[in-house]
C-alpha cells in the first residue's frame, strides 16, 4: 500500500518527521543519541529521526537569525557524515514556518553535490510531498543501503530525473509528430503537437491525484 499523499502533507504542515517516517513511511526509529556539532562558532544539534540503512536527522538552530546558509549546511553533512556516511538532515527554523530537506549524493571519485527541497508552512508542499511519497517503504521490506539510497536518488536526485524526462518527451514529441496530417505550417504543427502533449499529461496528473473521476 502507498503512503496516504494527504498524511503526508498533513505530516509535513505539522513538522511531525518523526510520525512521517515511521507511520506513513514506514521506515524504522532510530534509536541513537543526538548530535551536537559546531560550525563555524555556533552549535547545532541534530535529532535522529528514523533509518533504514540511512539516517535522517532533524536540525534546528539556536536561533531563527542563524539558519544555516548553503555553506554552513554543506559543512554540518560533513561533520554529520562522520557518524552516518549516508543521511538526508531536515533543517528548520524554531518557528517552525520554514523548512529545508537536503540529501547530498555521493559516488566515489565524483563531486558531491548537494540536492535540496524547501517547503513554508501554509503551502500545498505538493513539490516535497511527491518525493517523499517516492521514498516510501512497505511494512514488511527490508531493504540494504543500496536499495534505500536508490529510492532517495530517485526521489531527489531532479536534475537526472529532469533530464530523462525532457529527452523522453522529446522521443514522443518527434513520434507523435510523424502521425500529424493536414497542418500545412512546420512551426503551427510542432506547436500543435506540444500542446496535445501538455494536455495529456496534464490529464494523467489530476487523475493520477484522484482528482479527475469517470462516470459509466
């Protein structure tokens, strides 16, 4: 059974990480202490959250006025990685209004880089919701590392994902386009094509969301 979307926008809009993970999820506590780093003069304390083969950790700051800027965030996942290679760290304020999700990918003799997501509190989250419904686990699964952080580089990892999309709708733009008859204009007819496209998936979307319902 996937995770309830709206459980997870609920989830979300309360900062409940803990309840996320491991009742929609279904990824296991993880039973460790805190941790506390400092970076740059300031401590940070990070919560466990839950685990399943990677750490997902909860980070506040002292105070709203020192939220952690990209660079600061980059040197607490090193420090963080010294005690769980693999992670993703939820950042947010003390207001609880803002937050950030950030998973850095890793692949030995590459670069690093750094894949985040911001949600603000009052917002639909539609954006984050949908990764984190990727990462989604089945009760009786027991995945290793590998499998795990497949499931996180797939929700995540956007660029990649972003890339196979536009080269797959470029292969169905180019296809459709053959079977297209009676548009004498080159330009009109590739338009023409696009916009059925946008329409199609945009009618994939809604029902995909429940939103669209067929009546016999």
């Amino acid at each position: 059974m996937s995770a309830s979307y709206q459980n997870i926008q609920r989830r979300l809009q309360a900062f409940d990480f803990t309840g996320l993970f491991t009742q929609e999820l279904m990824w296991n506590h993880y039973v460790t202490r805190d941790l506390v780093l400092t970076v740059d003069g300031v401590t940070y304390t990070l919560k466990p959250v839950a685990q399943r083969g990677l750490a997902v950790f909860e980070c506040v700051p002292p105070t709203d006025a020192q939220f952690p800027d990209h660079a600061t965030r980059r040197k607490i996942d090193t420090q963080v990685s010294k005690t769980a290679r693999e992670h993703i760290i939820i950042f947010h304020d003390n207001a609880k209004t803002v937050q950030w999700w950030q998973w850095v990918k890793r692949e030995a003799g590459k670069p690093s880089p750094c894949r985040g997501q911001s949600f603000h509190k009052g917002q639909s989250g539609d954006a984050l919701a949908q990764k984190i419904q990727g990462i989604a686990f089945e009760l009786e699964d027991e995945p290793n590392v590998a499998e795990t952080l497949a499931k996180v580089g797939a929700a995540f990892d956007v660029e990649k994902v972003t890339k196979k999309f536009y080269e797959q709708f470029k292969k169905e733009h180019d296809a459709f386009l053959k079977f297209t008859k009676g548009i004498p204009d080159g330009k009109l007819e590739r338009w023409y094509v696009s916009v059925m496209l946008n329409r199609l998936m945009f009618i994939y979307f809604i029902q995909k969301k429940g939103f669209l319902v067929l009546l016999c």
